[in-house]
C-alpha cells in the first residue's frame, strides 16, 4: 500500500481543470435589466413626492393619450381611403367583366366575383370613414 504523501500526490496531479482557472464568485450577477428596473422604480418613487415632475408626468401622459387618438384616427382614414381605392379598381374590372358577359364571351361568375369584391372593399373603406365619425363623435 503507497504511503499517505503518495496517494495525495497522485489525486493533485489527476486535476482535470487548473485551480488558477476555476473562479467561483461570491456575489451573484445581477442582470442589467434588473438593475435598470430598480433604478426606475427608486426614480418613480422619488419624482412622486415632487409636484413639478408629477405635473410633467401628467402632462406627458395626456398628451401621449392625445396623439395615440389621433393616431388611430389617422390610421382609419388612411386604410379607409385603400379600401376605396381598391373598390374602385375592383369597380373598374366589374364593369369590363359585365360588359364581356352581356357580349357573351364569359359566364356570369367572373363578372359576380368582380360585383363582390367591389361590394366588399367598398364597405370595408366606408365603414372604416364611418369609425372615425363614431369616435370623434364620442368625444
């Protein structure tokens, strides 16, 4: 049987990682984000007791409200006038398919699908117009 300085010498030369590469921490990471959050919320908590950035933040949030209305408005009215733009060329193509129809060249199917989609996109335009007067008119 080896002596005791032996067997210890063997289990330190069997180290598969170098001691000088092993690192343990003692203090555990704490993500960026985490920290960030803390700092926003020692941040809120101090500008509540403060009159003037409580005024600011109130004045900022109204006005985000505002322009987030508007917006919306906005973006009803532009993909309003899409629809109708669409219906119109959908109209255009209605009214070629008619006419090939009533010449006899084709059957009533494409004229009735060019009839739909023209219905179709021409309500979806108008009621997106008719959204906007609803919500304007509510406020």
């Amino acid at each position: 049987m080896p002596q005791a300085e032996e067997r210890f010498a063997a289990t330190q030369s069997c180290v598969i990682v170098a001691p000088q590469a092993v690192k343990i921490e003692v203090v555990s990471k704490v993500s960026t984000w985490r920290k960030v959050g803390a700092m926003a919320r020692v941040a809120s908590q101090q500008a509540g007791r403060s009159r003037t950035l409580s005024a600011v933040m109130s004045a900022a949030r109204t006005t985000a409200r505002s322009f987030g209305h508007v917006m919306h408005q906005l973006w009803l009215e532009v993909t309003g006038v899409v629809f109708l733009i669409m219906a119109l060329s959908f109209g255009g193509a209605a009214w070629k398919e008619y006419a090939k129809y009533h010449a006899g060249q084709v059957g009533p199917g494409r004229a009735g699908v060019a009839m739909l989609f023209t219905v179709t996109f021409a309500w979806f335009g108008l009621s997106s117009f008719w959204k906007v007067r609803r919500k304007s008119q509510r406020q």
